[in-house]
C-alpha cells in the first residue's frame, strides 16, 4: 500500500492506494493562507488520517517547480508560505518512510500512463485545463520531468498578447468575457447563442496550443484533464478547425485526443511514484 496526495490551491485530497486502487481517501481544506510552521504541522496531521503499518512509501504532487531528487519544493501556488521547503526531509524524517515529490501535472500524467487513458502510448501529453493550463509528458513509457519537474510547461509558452493558460485556463473566460467557465458551460447547454460563440473561440485558442504541442513533443495521444474539460463537447469541433493549419497532416492523422474519465487520477500518479 502507498499514500498518494494532490496537493491542490484549494484542497489536499489523500489516498491509501493498492495495486492501482484508491481503498480509502480523504480531503481537507489546502493551507492556503497557513504559515509555513502551521501548514506543515497541518499537512501531517491530514496525512495522519491515511497512514497505516501497511504503507511502504508517500507521493506528492505540489503545484510547483522543485527539486525533486532532494524533494525540495518552490514558490507553490495558492501557499505563499512555501517559497523553499525542504518537504521530503521533513515528511521522511516524521514518519520513517520513503517520500517522492513531483509537479501535480506529472502526476496527473503519470496516472493517466500506469491506470488510466494514456495506457495504450508509448509518447503522451497530459494537460489540465483549470484555473492554469499544467501539462505532463511521458517519453518511451517514462515520465519526462526536465531539471526542475517543469517539463511540458506549455502553457507559459507566450501566445497572442500573453500566454497560451490566459487563453486556454479559467483566465480566458473571467478577463476576455466576464463569465466564469462552468456559467458558460451552463449557458452553452441552453443553446445561447452568446455562450457558444465564446466556447468557438476557446476551441480555437486551445486548438493552437495543440499545434504547440505538436512542435514540441509530437506525441502519440494528448489527454485532458481539468474542469474546463468536462466542456469539451462545446469546444472540439473549432479546437479540431484551428489544428487543421499544422503543416504536417500525417501527425494530426495519428494523433489521439482523450479526456480523463478518473477524477482521482492524479493521486494515484502520485502514489505511482514511489514504484520502481
């Protein structure tokens, strides 16, 4: 059995995992506005809720860059205490076990790769559509982090007059048309005519973003994650237009686009972590 945790802006939600199954979860508040002390000692006793005799190692995915060798953690998003924690020292020290620490992208990936959709792929990208755009990517079945897990940030890639995640992430319907992403979801499925205009030209951002993609990495399969994703019947048809512009069609013909259908699949890719 491994412990795997999402350690999300909003929420830490934990898992006991076995053999690719979640067999008990817990979620709590994120220490968002926690001091540095506090939150740690918080993070361990929400831990605490999950740990057994049974647990031989904990993953972790954090919202931020680190080093994920020495398990050190960097400017985190959403705790503006955790600017340099050396959170695999603490957490090994506390409880004795193995801890392996990545980017929440990569775990979302690395879980979609062992247990859920990008099984079938030798080369996949996972990219999370919410309030950022993160994405993950696997190379020859492995998990490909970069130096400081920050591989596949496509989403900070500059786009237009900013970044693709101010187009593609919850920024896009907030900024450019003053509506939250699930009110346009909401709007959409009552057919107005207003909201599905906005979903087209999302569709047509995101459809640039997969080119990027494309460029970068040319991978086998691209899967979605997020809440943006559960619009995706409102954006495929203008994502799929705006990528018929990449210049190679063999790669488009090739390419597999997929949606996550697990929504606790980051915690299992943070358990994954620990397996050798």
């Amino acid at each position: 059995m491994r412990i795997g945790i999402d350690l999300g802006g909003t929420n830490i939600r934990i898992g006991q995992v076995q053999n690719g199954d979640i067999i008990r979860k817990v979620s709590a508040p994120s220490p968002s506005r926690q001091g540095l002390e506090e939150s740690i000692v918080y993070l361990k006793q929400t831990i605490d809720t999950c740990i057994t005799p049974e647990c031989k190692s904990i993953g972790i995915g954090v919202p931020s860059v680190l080093d994920s060798e020495k398990g050190v953690v960097y400017n985190v998003t959403n705790i503006p205490a955790w600017i340099e924690v050396p959170l695999k020292e603490i957490l090994e020290s506390h409880y004795s076990l193995p801890v392996y620490i990545n980017n929440d992208s990569n775990c979302f990936t690395l879980g979609e790769k062992r247990f859920g959709e990008g099984k079938p792929f030798r080369n996949m990208v996972g990219i999370t559509l919410g309030t950022g755009v993160g994405a993950g990517v696997i190379i020859n079945h492995q998990l490909y982090n970069g130096s400081n897990t920050g591989a596949g940030e496509i989403g900070c890639i500059p786009y237009l007059e900013r970044t693709y995640e101010d187009y593609c992430g919850s920024n896009f319907f907030t900024t450019h048309h003053q509506i939250t992403g699930a009110k346009a979801a909401e709007l959409a499925a009552a057919q107005d005519p207003a909201a599905l205009q906005v979903w087209k030209e999302y569709g047509t951002h995101l459809g640039n973003l997969i080119q990027a993609t494309l460029f970068a990495y040319d991978p086998d399969a691209i899967i979605f994650g997020g809440g943006i994703a559960s619009a995706y019947p409102f954006f495929a048809h203008a994502m799929q237009e705006a990528m018929q512009s990449f210049p190679y069609p063999q790669s488009l013909k090739n390419l597999q686009i997929r949606l996550s259908v697990n929504p606790d699949i980051a915690i299992l890719g943070a358990a994954a972590l620990g397996e050798k």
